[in-house]
C-alpha cells in the first residue's frame, strides 16, 4: 500500500520537477550559498562530517603537536541517555546542538553563558520501534540549514526544529517502522532539499534515499537501491557502472522473482556532495538475508555507491563493490571528497574504505576504478579486486572460494573480516597537508553459519548466526591506520586492544583525533602516528570528534557512550576471546574498562 | 539472590556428588531430568521440554538448533550465550525462575519496561516463523545454559537430525 502510493508520488514529481526548479531557483542559490560558506569558517562545524566533501579536516591550529599533551578538560555535558551515542554535535554561532538515541534528545546550549540549555527537544515515539532498531538506538546526529535543525528520529519521522527555539516547524514520516524501517543516519542539506536514507537491512527493508523540501517537508524525489529503473531513478543508457551503461532492468534481472521487495540495501550512511560536478554520493547496504542460498544473482544495487545529481536524483554512476553479498559487507560507510595527484595529474577522487575490507579510490565525476586494495592485511574472503579493464569480472572481487557462505547450515570458519567490517560507519578523516586518510578500523574475523529464513514483515530476518573473534596470531581488535589512497598503501598503523568505533578528526596543527571503546579520546601525531595525548572520559566512544573555536579559543568535543554493536557483548563476561566462543565475545572484555552512559567532554589548552 | 540460589545449587551438587546419589537441579520449570524422547525431543516428566546431554557432551538435536536459533533471533538484544547485553536482562538467570509457559508467553506477546529510566522492549515474536517454528528448541537450549549443562560457544557434537525434525519445519516454515 505505501509502496504503491509513493511510486505514485514518485511519477508526480518528476513530471513537476522542471516546474519547482525554476520557481525556486532564487531560494536554491542562496540556501546553497549560506551552508558552504558556513562551511569554510574553521570556528563552526555546521554539519556532522564537518563538511560536504566528508574530509573532517579542520583548519584550526591552536592544538599542535606540540601542545596537545597539556589539553584538558574545559567542561562536561550528561545527555541522560544510556544506550549508545554515535554521530558529534554542532556548532553553529554561539549555539552547540547535542543529540542522543532514542528517545533523540536534542538540546541547544549556550557557549556564551556555560552551556546552559537555552531549549531541549524530546519527541513521544512508539517503543515499539526500540526491539526493530537492529543493533541498539543510535542515531548519528541532526543536520543544520536555513536557520533549522532537521532530525531523522528512530520512527522515520523527519522533523524540523527551529534552531532558535527548538519548535518543530514541520515534520514529515518517511517509512514505517512497523516493518522494521527505522532512523538512525544524520541528514544532509543541499540547496533547498534535505536528504535522509533509511536503516533496516537486518528486516528486510528496501533501501532509499529521498530529497524533502527543506521549506515545508514535502518529497520531492525518492530513489530504491532495488527494483524497477523507474523506482531506482536510473536512465538505463546515461547511468553508467565502470564507464559502461547499466542497461535496462539492471536490478530486476540479478534478484529472483519478487525479492528485491525486501531486498534490504538500506542507507544508513553518511551523505557526500560535490558542488563542482553537482552530485551526491553514497552507500547501499546488504542485501537481506544474511543466508545468500536464498537469493541467487548479484542482488543490485545493494552494496553499491551511487552518485546522483541532487535536484532530480538521476544516477549518473553506480559501482557495486561486493556483489551477492555472502558475509554482511554493507557499503554504507562515507566516500571522502580529495583531489588527489595520480600519474602525475590533479585527478578528483572518491575515497571509500569499505566494510569489506578494502580501500576504494574513485573519479567521481566519471565512476572510474583507480585504486582498490586491502586495508587491513587479515581479510581474506577475496585476495583482490579485478583491476582488468578487459575482463568480464573488471572491478569484481576475486573471490577466495575457502571463505564463500554460499552452502547454508555450515559453520564456515576464519573469514575476515567479521561481519562487523574491516570499518563501520565511524568515519574517517582526511588531511591536505598530509595527504593522508585516518581510518579508524576493526580488526576482528568471524566464523558464519547461514541458515533458512522466512519473511515476515517487522521481524527480524537475518538467516545466520557468527562468532567473533580477533585474526589468528592477534592481541588486538582494531587498528587505527593512516592511509595513502593514491597508491592503497597503510603508511603507519597504531593497534588498539578493540575495535576503533570512533570518527577521526585531523587538524591544521598536525594532531589526529579519535576515541576508543574503553573510553580514551587519543592524540596523535598526523605524521608518524606517535600517542601525544590521552583522557579517559566517563563511558566508551563511539562517537565521532569534532573541533570548534569559541571566544578565539579553539575546543575539542567527544561524544562517549557506549553501545552499538559493541554494546550487545559488554554484558557477559568473557573466558577467551581466542577460543573463538560466542558472537561478540572479542568485545565482552569492555566490561572490565567502562560502563554506560551518555556525556559530551570538552577539551580546551589552558590558558597562558 | 541469584547469587544465592546458585550457590545453594552448587553446595547440593557438592553434597550429591559426596552422597554418591543423584541430586535433579531445579530451574524455573522443575526437574530438568529428560525422561522421555519423541523422535529425538525430549522431554521431563511433567511433559516439559528438556535437553539430553550424554557423558561426552554430546547435545540432543534440539539444544542444538535452540542455539543457532538463539543466535540468530535473540542474540541482538540477550547478548551472546543467553548472557544479557546493556539494554536486555540475561536470559541464563531469567530461566531459573520462569517455567516454560510462562517463557512461551512472553515470547510470543512480547513485554515492555518504558519509564523516564530505561526503554526496554521485547517485541511480540507471536508472527514470526523464524522464532515460533523453533520456540521449544530455543527453550531447551536456554534451559540447559541455566541448569549448567551447556557452556558457551557453539556445542562442539550434536546428535544427527531426527527425520520428524525434517517434517515439521517445513510443516511449519512453509
């Protein structure tokens, strides 16, 4: 029924599109103009991912290598939550917004006045949304333009609040929760349109991504990663894969029968916008089930990057990265923006490390493959990506038939990584100076057991069950690694005892900034990886570190709360994380280095 | 007091074991002790289902199958092993207390703790074949991890798939 109503809506709108265009063509440019001017002013950090190209540079550099070892603690902020806290706050003017889960509390505080809370949001939602929520409440922040603050809550109810006050000014449902559809990605505010992607792969959801008007909440468009071209927003000769067109029905003809329906792809990801080429850019995740017997073919355009134009959604090029996915490699995670020299030319990549293990470099304006190589040595379900332009299988995994889970009710053993990725969503930073991308990364294998599955909607439909468990031969869980993406090579790497699960920050000073599971926000030097700093903050950090300059002081922020997926193992205790026991055991050790709850710490030098 | 009742358990383990007579563990549905098989489903002797262990730890098919069920459809919330995450209580201790009908129910119609406090849900799992078709076998293998009688991890032996098995998942799959 819903499905129905929003093709409908879908055709509508395309055929009004022209129209809406140029009546709104004035509203366009400035809107635009303001947020990535907003952008450039190093004191404020308008959008979660510090900027549309994703880079998470800042050019502040007050904080250097040199004098990060005496920052301290400036001020501290509770949210009241427990469960896990993803995503970083804003900074907007004199006004930080500080989000949580569910129930996704926003607050505004004052910096001019100590933080006070000049308002809090707190919407009423169903709990019943908690249990389709596949892995803990999080939600990885609200996006800012025009004066509003835009919020994907945990029931795909988009709201916009005003930024002043905090009222909501309009709000509009995006899904349906009662089956399994739920909120949990920040928005993304381009021109006159806010676009927000869907969470729900572990039920079966099918994916999209859809531009409201950032005036009055009303759809404008809305693109499937699965199904019909009319429902993906595709033109089956203009929308090319590897510099070829994708042909008409590209997604009907690598699913069987009717699957693609609850085909999963969702969207959960972070959003990127280049304003030169005018195209948005993101991931698509697993096909649903995780038992890939049940669904033969590639399952397009799930794990698939997608770069769209943003006022009509059309794809200009698609890359599917991990098709028929067989061990849950969603490639949500965000494509960094970095013109970077290649052969001796400026040439405007993409870069995308992806949960399956490797590193992505990209043209984005054509699509084109430059660079794809492993970023953690462990993975091993394919020994490389086909780099041969000739070949039938260019740009497809070389698959390591050991590691396929394709036969169902057999513990398939050793595949890296995990599940969990090489990387999650926890996005990486990039740093002109250096030329270098800070990744944080998981280090963690899995053994994969799929088994058969049967559809109903709103209820969990996974098909497999794993064990987790860190690489043969390995102490740690994670790495944090710094990685030159023009030749795909780690430049240095810092091992951390688990997984890193926070957004890197790096900085004109030549510190790099990220948090750990037990709940240190680190320093380190940009150039060699060398500790410079460290805090033990209340809980573990999954959330993503920012920089601000407030009254000519410059501060750094970090969410910690732990949670997530690394939150479902910090109850039970663990025997030995190398026996390979039970699914998250590697993580159950967290129990013995923190506990729950939700706090923003403020970091600052002192003063001189 | 579940310390305690443990540790109760324990000092009548020891006594038994020094007794040299079988001392029955009771969880929250009684006296564990299999007594009767249906093709390879075993069951106690009030007629609950129950796991059968033999002396090299092999597990019965259903113990089994209860853990890749298990950790497939619970394990998001009740953590790996029946052992509780940070949002959903340990189903190992909740099994000493609760008996089978009462465990059917509340999976089925689901349950919810919402305060100013916490937000702790459990969905009605009533619809869900993944869940349903498997629910005695799901049981069986939580009640052995409360009884003691199964560890951690994935049980290393397992009996072989009773042909009745066969018949009824897809009876009830479809």
């Amino acid at each position: 029924m819903r499905r129905g109503s929003s093709g409908f809506w879908l055709a509508a709108a395309v055929m009004l599109s022209p129209v809406l265009l140029t009546t709104t063509a004035v509203a366009q440019t400035s809107a635009n103009g303001d947020l990535t001017k907003m952008q450039s002013n190093a004191s404020e950090w308008v959008m979660p991912t510090k900027s549309y190209d994703n880079q998470r540079y800042s050019t502040l550099d007050q904080i250097t290598a040199q004098n990060v070892g005496k920052l301290q603690v400036a001020w501290t902020f509770s949210t009241g939550v427990l469960r896990g806290h993803e995503g970083s706050p804003l900074v907007i003017g004199n006004i930080m917004y500080v989000h949580a889960p569910f129930p996704n509390t926003v607050y505004a505080l004052d910096l001019d006045h100590d933080g006070k809370i000049l308002w809090k949001y707190e919407p009423k939602q169903d709990p019943n949304v908690i249990p389709v929520m596949c892995c803990d409440t999080v939600n990885r922040g609200p996006a800012y333009a025009d004066g509003k603050i835009f919020l994907h809550q945990a029931d795909t109810t988009l709201v916009a609040l005003d930024a002043k006050t905090g009222k909501v000014d309009w709000s509009v449902k995006t899904d349906d929760p009662s089956k399994g559809a739920t909120g949990t990605s920040a928005p993304m505010v381009v021109k006159d349109k806010v676009y927000v992607g869907v969470s729900g792969g572990e039920f079966g959801v099918r994916g999209w991504v859809a531009a409201y008007s950032t005036k009055d909440g009303k759809e404008l468009w809305r693109a499937y990663s699965e199904g019909p071209d009319k429902d993906l927003l595709v033109d089956p000769q203009k929308t090319t894969s590897l510099g070829k067109p994708i042909g008409a029905d590209s997604s009907l003809k690598s699913w069987q029968g009717d699957q693609w329906k609850i085909g999963g792809g969702d969207t959960w990801g972070w959003l990127a916008y280049d304003p030169k080429a005018n195209l948005i850019y993101y991931g698509s995740g697993n096909p649903s089930t995780w038992n890939p017997s049940q669904r033969p073919g590639d399952n397009k355009w799930s794990m698939t990057i997608f770069a769209r134009d943003p006022d009509t959604g059309m794809a200009k090029w698609v890359y599917q990265m991990t098709p028929h996915d067989e061990w849950d490699y969603d490639g949500v995670n965000e494509m960094i923006l970095a013109d970077q020299e290649i052969g001796g030319k400026t040439v405007p990549t993409l870069v995308h490390f992806d949960r399956n293990g490797f590193g992505y470099t990209l043209n984005r304006e054509t699509g084109e493959l430059l660079v794809a190589e492993k970023y953690d040595p462990a993975v091993n379900w394919a020994t490389g990506i086909n780099m041969d332009k000739g070949s039938k299988d260019y740009g497809r995994p070389i698959l390591d038939k050991k590691y396929s889970t394709e036969t169902p009710d057999v513990n398939h053993q050793g595949i890296c990584p995990a599940a969990l990725g090489t990387k999650d969503e926890q996005p990486a930073a990039y740093s002109p100076d250096t030329k270098l991308f800070y990744v944080p990364t998981n280090h963690v294998c899995m053994d994969y057991e799929p088994f058969r599955v049967s559809y109903t909607a709103g209820q969990p439909y996974v098909g497999a069950t794993l064990s987790m468990y860190p690489p043969q031969g390995s102490q740690n869980m994670g790495n944090f690694i710094a990685w030159d993406a023009t030749t795909g090579k780690i430049k240095w790497s810092d091992p951390e005892a688990f997984s890193v699960w926070s957004g890197a920050l790096a900085t004109k000073g030549g510190v790099v900034f990220y948090g750990t599971l037990e709940g240190y926000l680190k320093a380190v030097d940009a150039k060699t990886g060398k500790e410079l700093y460290r805090f033990k903050t209340p809980s573990g950090i999954i959330g993503n570190v920012m920089t601000y300059e407030h009254n000519g002081q410059q501060y750094i922020a970090v969410l910690s709360g732990v949670g997530g997926w690394a939150g479902i193992g910090l109850a039970a205790g663990l025997t030995d994380p190398h026996a390979g026991l039970g699914a998250v055991g590697g993580y159950a050790a967290l129990n013995n280095y923190t506990a729950l709850g939700g706090t923003l710490t403020v970091f600052k030098l002192p003063s001189s | 007091m579940q310390r305690m009742s443990r540790a109760v358990a324990c000092v009548a383990i020891a006594l038994s074991l020094s007794a040299g007579i079988a001392y029955a563990i009771e969880d929250g549905a009684g006296d564990p002790t299999a007594v009767k098989s249906e093709d390879g489903k075993w069951q106690d002797k009030n007629g609950n289902p129950t796991f059968k262990i033999g002396d090299d730890g092999k597990v019965d098919w259903y113990t089994y199958v209860g853990f890749i069920r298990y950790s497939a459809n619970c394990l998001q919330c009740h953590g790996p092993d029946g052992l509780g995450s940070t949002y959903a209580p340990s189903l190992v201790d909740s099994l000493k207390h609760i008996d089978y009908t009462t465990f059917y129910a509340t999976v089925a119609g689901g349950k919810q703790n919402v305060s100013a406090a916490q937000n702790l849900v459990m969905p009605a799992e009533g619809a869900n074949k993944n869940v349903m078709c498997y629910i005695d076998a799901i049981y069986v293998y939580l009640r052995a991890r409360a009884d003691g009688a199964v560890g951690r991890g994935r049980p290393a032996k397992h009996d072989d798939k009773p042909e009745a098995y066969t018949k009824a998942e897809n009876e009830c799959m479809g």
